[in-house]
C-alpha cells in the first residue's frame, strides 16, 4: 500500500479522518432532510457541501479529493482505477459516468471501472489487483469507494423499510457518507515515485450470506462472513499471528450484529488480546461501498503517525445482497 485518500463526516482527508477517529469524535447532526413524516432526521455527512447537491453529482464531489489525495504521486502513471459504489444507487448510469469522467481528469492515462458492488465490492477487488501487480500486468492498481445517504430519494427508502435511525427506531442504521482510496503498489516502483509503503495486503476472503434484510434466513448462521475471514485469516493460523485491531461496518441493525457474534467466536484463535473492536458507521453514518477503502486508510494512517493499537488489522464488510468480503493487512 503505498498511498491513501478519504473524505468523511469527521475529516477532509485521511489524516484529518484518522485522527478524530480515534480520538471518538462522532458526526452525527440534524441535516436539512425529512422522514415521510416531515421531521428532521440525524444523520451524518460532510458539511463543507452545498446543501442542495445530491445524487450523482454529490458522489463524484465526494469522490474528488480523495482519489487526488491518494494518486497526488502517481499522476501520469497508466494505472488501473476501481471505483466501487452501492448495489441500488440512485442515478446509477449517470454516477458511473460522472465517476469515470473524475478519475479521468485526475489520471488521463489510467483506465477506470465503477462496480455497483456496494460494501464487498472493494475486498473482492483485490486477489486481482494483486495478481496483475505481481505479473507486472499493472504498475499500480487504484481501489476505492463512494457512497452518500444524502439524498430525498435515499431517506425515503431507508424510512419505507424501517431502517432509518430515530430515537424511537434503534435497530436501523444512521445515514451517512464517505469516499475512500488506496493505491496498491510494487514495492521497487513506490520507491521510484519517492513513495514508503504504509501497510500490506495478508489476506483477503469472501463469502456469500443466505441472510438478507428481505428475508428471514437466521442471521446467527454467518457462513459467508465466516468463509471470508476464515480465508482472509489464512496466512496468520499457519505461523501463529494475530490480528489485534478488528475494523466492521457494523451499524445499529442487530440482523449484522449477530451475524458477527457468531464470527467473532468462530475467530478467537486468530484475535490477538487485548484487542480493539471498532465500527466507525456507529459514529460517522453508514459507509456503503466506501467501507473497505476507509478501514485501510485508517490503518495506513495510524501505523504511519504510530497510534495503532495493532500491526495486525482485520476489516470486513458486507451487502444487503448477502455478499461479504474480509481484508487482513499488516504495517509495513
């Protein structure tokens, strides 16, 4: 990993976002959007925007800074770009477009893919990325991640299917948006951009969950999710490591908070102790495909400026649509 990016609730970039993140700091406001019954809901979002953007435009402002950020060194290098946003976007078409086309003025000679693969999407990107570096089909792999609950159209689907937070709805999730990249590098090649690496892809692991919000399949099972770390943790079982520093998108919704109590106790062997367990969508709003991305800069971030409670991170994430996705990553 040689370079991060991210935009939150909390920070205008990765370092900012890092920073407040650990030291607690939540998002949560009253934004200047209503429920069906016309009151104010709280969620989180980036306050330096215009209160009237939304839609497509709003994701590919949100995405700006932050791939600049991370692809500042590497401008003219011809590197593959994945951007992943959420399986039912709004305005799908036209926020791939408008994605495709931000990534283009920032890197002209770079070719780019959006996925409508939501919070999995980035973690299943990555056996490949890794793949095309290693056989020197790629000189530098870009993943990364948008989402934004901040739209008409969004809040009155979360409220329709009761899962928006309120005081009087608890199991929901609180609205949110973040965008998040990573550069993905050899590491002779960081080197020659002036470039020192900040973390280290593990292992990485998917699966599949037969839970999903439109059914009634028993959470507590968590195959997929099991699969994916039990894969992802691989590496660390064969020579007696531990992760200590455990990152989820969990929010408010108890149907993923069971799914991962039974995971959590499936992985004892490869948690190290003490650890620390954090879940960053319960303080700065839901993170959409922006998840994994995020959970990575947060790492890089922490390893770089010396507070992370581990050298040894596990990230997962996980889709309305069943998929799921865990990322093991070491300090560099």
């Amino acid at each position: 990993m040689a370079k991060v990016g991210a935009k939150t609730a909390v920070g205008l970039n990765a370092q900012q976002t890092g920073f407040l993140l650990r030291a607690g700091f939540p998002a949560m406001a009253e934004a200047p959007l209503a429920n069906a019954a016309g009151e104010a809901i709280t969620m989180a979002f980036v306050p330096t925007f215009d209160g009237r953007l939304v839609g497509a435009e709003r994701l590919a402002a949100l995405a700006r800074a932050p791939f600049e950020e991370a692809v500042a060194p590497i401008r003219e290098v011809a590197a593959e770009v994945h951007v992943a946003i959420d399986e039912r976007c709004e305005d799908g078409e036209v926020s791939i477009a408008l994605l495709e086309a931000m990534v283009k003025r920032a890197m002209p000679a770079a070719s780019v893919r959006v996925e409508a693969g939501g919070e999995a999407a980035p973690g299943g990107l990555l056996p490949a990325a890794i793949r095309a570096l290693e056989t020197h089909q790629a000189n530098a792999v870009v993943i990364g991640g948008v989402h934004s609950d901040y739209d008409p159209r969004s809040i009155a689907a979360l409220d329709a299917s009761g899962r928006l937070f309120s005081r009087d709805n608890l199991d929901a999730r609180i609205p949110g948006e973040a965008a998040a990249f990573f550069v993905l590098m050899r590491a002779g090649d960081a080197a020659r951009y002036q470039l020192t690496p900040v973390a280290r892809v593990l292992g990485v692991g998917t699966g599949r969950e037969r839970a999903r919000p439109d059914n009634d399949a028993p959470a507590y099972e968590a195959l997929g999710m099991t699969a994916a770390v039990k894969q992802a943790t691989a590496p660390l079982a064969g020579d007696g490591r531990t992760a200590g520093w455990i990152m989820t998108d969990l929010t408010g919704e108890m149907r993923r908070l069971y799914e991962w109590e039974s995971v959590f106790v499936r992985a004892q062997k490869v948690l190290g102790r003490p650890y620390l367990i954090e879940s960053p969508a319960q303080r700065i709003g839901y993170l959409g495909a922006a998840a994994i991305p995020l959970f990575v800069a947060m790492a890089a971030t922490a390893w770089r400026h010396g507070y992370a409670p581990s050298p040894i991170a596990l990230a997962t994430a996980g889709n309305d649509g069943g998929d799921r996705a865990a990322v093991v990553l070491g300090k560099a």
